[in-house]
C-alpha cells in the first residue's frame, strides 16, 4: 500500500474529500498525457478505498459480536 494514505481512521467526510482529490489529480494528469502519474493515482485511489472498505468491514464484525454477546440486544454503551 502506498506510505503516503493515512493510517489513522478517518472520517467519512475526510474519505470523501480525499476521494475527490485524487480523482481530479488522476484526470489531471491523464489530460497532460501523463499516463504513469495517471495510474499511480489510481493505485493510491484504489489502496485508499479497499483500506476504508476494510476498517467498515471490521467495524461492522465488532458490533455484530457486540450484540451476539450482550443476547441479542444492541449496547449503546450508556448503563442503567
């Protein structure tokens, strides 16, 4: 994976706006015919969106352990 996407969690609108960036960058340098700079943003486009797609995958793995393990019931991690 690239060195230069973010380790730390980001957020959804942090994703997005990275997202965009990239993109423009990637047909930037497409309409300069440079075609190397064009794939290598691809790349990290791609490596940045599998990566997000990961960490929600994860998330979503914890919470349905969560609620298996507290019977069934969603915890909104307030106590009664």
């Amino acid at each position: 994976m690239p060195a230069d996407l973010p380790e730390e969690p980001v957020t959804p609108d942090q994703l997005e706006e990275l997202t965009k960036s990239l993109e423009k960058q990637m047909r930037e340098a497409a309409k300069q015919f440079e075609f190397e700079k064009a794939a290598q943003l691809r790349d990290r486009l791609k490596a940045l969106k599998e990566k997000a797609t990961s960490t929600l995958l994860g998330v979503e793995q914890s919470r349905s352990r969560e609620v298996e393990e507290s019977g069934g019931h969603e915890s909104s991690g307030q106590q009664t």
